[in-house]
C-alpha cells in the first residue's frame, strides 16, 4: 500500500470554488479521492466540479455562514474521510476604519462557519474512524502579522485554538485535526487587495524563495495530511511560507 | 461633499500631524508622519466614507491632496 494515497476518500472541500479550495479539490480528484465541493458561487463552483478527474464527485453551493443551508449541505454528506475548510476572505482595512459589519464579515466566513460545520459533522457523525480535518489558516495571525489585517489575523488564529482542541477530542476515534498555514499563494484574493505592484513586488523580495506559493502547492500538503502517511500528527499546523517566517 | 470636507477626514487618519497643515496643495508624501499605515488609512477612510476604491497603484500617480481628491470624484462618477 501507498502510504500517500488518497485513493477512494471520500473528502469534503469548502471554498473550492477558487485559489486554494480550487486547487485541493482537484489535486485530491487527480489522485482518486471522491470530492465533496461546496462553496457560494455556483458559476466558479461548477467550473471547479468539471475539472476533476474521475467519477462520483458532487457539488453542493451552500452559504455556510447561513445555518439552514449548511443543515442541508450536511444531510446531503456521506460519512468523510477528509474535511478540508479552505473557503476564506481578506480585507485591508486599519484598525481605525473598522466597522462592526467588517468584523462579522470576516469572523463569520473564516471562523465561524468552520466551526459550526466541524461540530456539525462530528455531531451528525459524519466522520468515519482514522479520518482527517484540514483548515486552511494562515501565517498571519499565527507565525506573524501585517498591517490592515487585524480581523483576518484574529479569525485565522481563532481556527487554530480550535483546531487544537478539536484534534484532543477526536483523537479518541483516530480522527486527526490540523491545520495549513501558508504565506502569500496567488490567488485571486490578491486581486481584490488594495495594495499595488510595486507593494507586491517589493513584499515578493521578502521570501526568501523569492515568490509567492502557489495553490497547488498548499494542495500538496493537504494530501499528505489527508493520507495514511501523515497518521502520527493532530494538533500541528504546518507552515508553508517559501520561508518567509524565518526572517 | 466638498473639499473641505475631505480635507478634514484626510487630516483625521493622522495622529501627530497638525489638521491646519493638511491643505488642497499639500503634497501628503512630504508629511513627516506619512507612511504605509497612513496611506492604507486613507484608502480606507475614501472607501467608507466616499464608496470608491483606489488602489494603492492610482495613489502612486497622485501627490497633492486635491488631485486625489479631484481623482477620487472622477471615479465617483
């Protein structure tokens, strides 16, 4: 047996609609899992859902900060192998401009919606015994932080106190709960940024790898942590920052 | 909305920096406070209060507070 196959798991992955979840859908497709999709944008979801290789995917396009819509996505989910929470958004905004809707904006698609949907799974017994939850958080908040993204900052660092304690009250049950904490990938979170070339450019020079990740990258290590090869780790989250965080 | 207007909320993103120095000609980048944090504060203070967003790219090309200003109602239109 391949201990990095992730052949026939069954894996649910939010935000697949682009960047990152785009990128782990069909990077899990392509090694035979059976993808779950969900995101809010049905247009970019269904483009996701005719990338991915082999028979059996679904797709569901669910608002998971709506309650009733995430019950529904639930009751429509098989038991799971794999959970992986990728859908997130960014917004540059100084701590001097912040409104109230700008914080619940952010805490509810980046923290509060993974949770609910975690203890939703695990409360509808959703998750089959050896099974693997990902979040998708980030080095900021966590390894380090940037100006303008205070909120983000918080969200990401609240999936990953979550994290860890979910991770101790599944270990019981061989499920694993993790987290990925990459740098800046290119995504089309970039685009929206207020920030221009030049910023990037210079923010580029920062890595020592000298560029940006990029989405496929971060899928990579959500298939090794989603396999059997990755069985002896819960509660870590795994820096993928071309290293930025070493500076 | 007027100039003055938006020269106040232009002056507000400063902490240390006197409101009767910021003026239509001012040229922001020769303010001693001016830095990456003030210019978010200010494309941030645009899109609230204004509802237009400029990037960090079209700040670039402009100096004075009134071609921004000029520029954010160009935008606005």
């Amino acid at each position: 047996m391949n201990p990095f196959s992730i052949e026939g798991k069954r894996i649910l992955v939010t935000g697949a609609s682009s960047g990152i979840g785009r990128a782990i859908a069909i990077t899990c497709a392509d090694m035979g899992a059976k993808l779950f999709i969900t995101a809010r944008n049905p247009e970019r979801l269904s483009e996701t859902f005719a990338l991915l290789e082999g028979t059996g995917h679904k797709q569901f396009c669910a608002d998971l900060t709506d309650g009733e819509e995430l019950q529904s996505l639930i009751s429509h989910l098989p038991t799971l192998d794999g959970i992986v929470s990728s859908a997130g958004i960014i917004r540059q905004i100084v701590v001097q401009a912040i409104e109230q809707e700008d914080v619940n904006e952010t805490i509810q698609i980046n923290a509060i919606a993974p949770i609910h949907l975690s203890r939703m799974l695990v409360q509808k017994k959703k998750l089959t015994r050896g099974a693997s939850i990902i979040f998708i958080s980030s080095i900021n908040g966590n390894n380090c932080a940037f100006i303008g993204s205070s909120i983000y900052a918080a969200s990401k660092s609240a999936l990953a106190g979550f994290m860890k304690s979910l991770a101790l009250e599944l270990a019981p049950r061989s499920i694993r709960v993790n987290c990925i904490n990459p740098g800046m990938i290119e995504t089309g979170l970039m685009k929206g940024s207020l920030l221009g070339q030049q910023e990037f450019e210079s923010d580029v020079a920062k890595y020592p790898l000298k560029r940006y990740g990029r989405p496929e990258e971060v899928a990579y290590a959500a298939v090794y942590l989603l396999s059997y090869a990755s069985r002896w780790i819960t509660g870590s989250s795994l820096v993928i920052d071309g290293g930025y965080t070493l500076m | 909305m007027d100039i003055n207007d938006f020269l106040k909320n232009f002056a507000d993103q400063f902490d240390d920096t006197d409101p009767t120095l910021i003026r239509p000609e001012t040229r922001f980048r020769d303010i001693d406070e001016w830095s990456s944090l003030n210019a978010l504060a200010v494309l941030n203070m645009i899109g609230k209060k204004y509802k237009v967003i400029v990037t960090a790219d079209e700040l670039r090309n402009i100096n004075t507070v009134e071609e921004l200003y000029d520029f954010m109602i160009s935008k606005q239109k």
